[in-house]
C-alpha cells in the first residue's frame, strides 16, 4: 500500500491512498496548525488499506502531491552512516548512530521548489536517502522486534549548507533551512518493500547521476538505528529517520560542486519512487 497527501484544487487536503494512478482519499485533513492526516491515521492504528473512501478517487495529474506528513513529531536523521561517504568526507566514522534532527518546516513535497534565500549559503549539497516512517510506539527495543515497529519507507534528500553546517560546530543551522526535507512521494508499507537493506539510492542533478548506492552498505540498518534510538527516546507513531546518504555527494567531488538556482535534483529509493524538486535562489 502506499499513502500520502495530496491537495485537491478546490484547496482541501486529505489522506489519500495512491492506487493504479489515481489517489483515492480516505481521511480529510483540518486547517488547524500542525494537522497532519497522515500521522493521525498512522497514530490511530487505522487500517488504511481497508478505509472507505471519504471522496472520489482523482488522477493523480489533477492534485498537488504533498509531502506525505506534515508534522510528525520527530525527524531523526542518522549522519556518516555509509563507508564510501564517510570517506568521502574525511570524517572519523562513528561508533554509533550519529543522529540529529529536522524539525517539521525543513519538510517539503516531492515535486515542491525548494527556496534558499539569497547569500544564506554558497554550498549547498544534496543527500540521497532512505526514510522510516514509525507506526508503533518504539521504546527500549531489540533488534530482532524492531522493524516490527515501521509504518513504511520513503525518500527524503537532506539538504545541507555545508558552509553554515561547519561553521557553527554543530550542525543544526545548516541542516534545517526552510523546506530542506523533501520527502515522499509517498510512504510505502514494508509489504511492498521486502528487505529494507537491499534498496537502491540514487541521486541526479540536472539529469546526471552523482549518486548510486544500496542501502546494503549502511553501517547501521535500519533494525540497529530504531533500536538504538529507541533506548533513549520514545519513537513515536509517524515519526521519520532519515538513515544516512551514500557517497556522491556535492562536498566529496573534487572540484566540489554545489547547487545552483534553477537546478533539478532527483532522488530515487528503489520501490518506492522518485522526488524531484527544483532549487531557487531568492
């Protein structure tokens, strides 16, 4: 099954599930500040594969595909969690899940323009990778029980401005501009998945692939990383982990490249699609 939010064009929001290319809604979404659908079905346990439609299934030509949450309470994102890109950046590699965290306005849909302010950074970088949505509460887990506790899986690109991520000694800044999460185009359940260590990740600007890995070479899986986590802190339902990039990114190239106005980057989680969002400097 895959789920996700779109936006009709008479402006209302919904849940919809994604099928046969149409998006067939199946819980409305408030205009309250912070009302996310998606995290509320996920939080209710609802069965979303056997929800009744609350309106008519639309091609998904005719709505906005948004990202597929919109508030969770928690983005995690594991850092230096592949060798090649460890390497690549000639960082010590950790020896445990190096996290830290978006927070919800960093989130963007999967075909959304992404706004970076003119002069706020000279290096911005892009980060193919794979996302966990959780659908259990996760506290204290072992590793053989942990993915037990996944939703599904999406992409997400972290974007980072390297200049203000390394300038500041911690990495907050520079990772949480607005719109600096695209994630999506919908999360996936683990069915459809099979083994989240034998997806690919892949990243392209402007067509050219800079990025081609396998989630096989993480350093930490996904099972570790939830569990792991889950020894300090409550995962809640419809919280995201971001779980590291490949090597390829724009810092590792020699020379090293850097978005542009106007760029498209793609990326691409094998089984469950593609974001593609364009960058504007303004």
């Amino acid at each position: 099954m895959r789920i996700t939010r779109v936006r009709r064009a008479d402006g209302t929001v919904a849940a919809a599930r994604i099928e046969d290319g149409t998006a067939v809604p199946v819980a409305e979404e408030s205009r309250a500040p912070m009302a996310d659908a998606v995290r509320d079905l996920i939080a209710a346990g609802a069965d979303v594969a056997a929800l009744a439609p609350t309106g008519p299934a639309l091609p998904l030509t005719d709505v906005d595909v948004l990202s597929p949450l919109a508030a969770p309470q928690k983005i995690i994102c594991i850092g230096l969690n592949y060798a090649d890109h460890i390497r690549e950046t000639g960082l010590d590699t950790p020896e445990r899940p190096l996290a830290f965290v978006k927070t919800a306005h960093t989130l963007a849909g999967p075909y959304q323009e992404v706004p970076v302010p003119a002069g706020a950074t000279e290096q911005l970088d892009w980060e193919a990778e794979l996302a966990v949505v959780i659908g259990a509460p996760a506290r204290d887990v072992p590793v053989e029980r942990a993915l037990g506790h996944v939703f599904g899986y999406t992409a997400a690109n972290d974007l980072s401005a390297r200049d203000a991520q390394f300038a500041d000694g911690q990495w907050f800044r520079g990772k949480n501009f607005d719109a600096f999460c695209p994630l999506g185009p919908w999360i996936v359940t683990p069915d459809e998945i099979g083994d989240p260590q034998a997806l690919s990740v892949a990243a392209r600007v402007n067509g050219r692939t800079v990025q081609d890995g396998s989630t096989k070479d993480m350093i930490f899986g996904v099972a570790d990383v939830i569990s792991y986590l889950s020894r300090y802190m409550t995962l809640c339902p419809g919280d995201v982990i971001a779980t590291g990039t490949p090597h390829g990114v724009g810092m590792g190239r020699t020379p090293q490249l850097w978005l542009k106005d106007g760029d498209v980057v793609e990326v691409e989680i094998g089984a469950v699609g593609t974001l593609r969002n364009t960058v504007r400097f303004a």
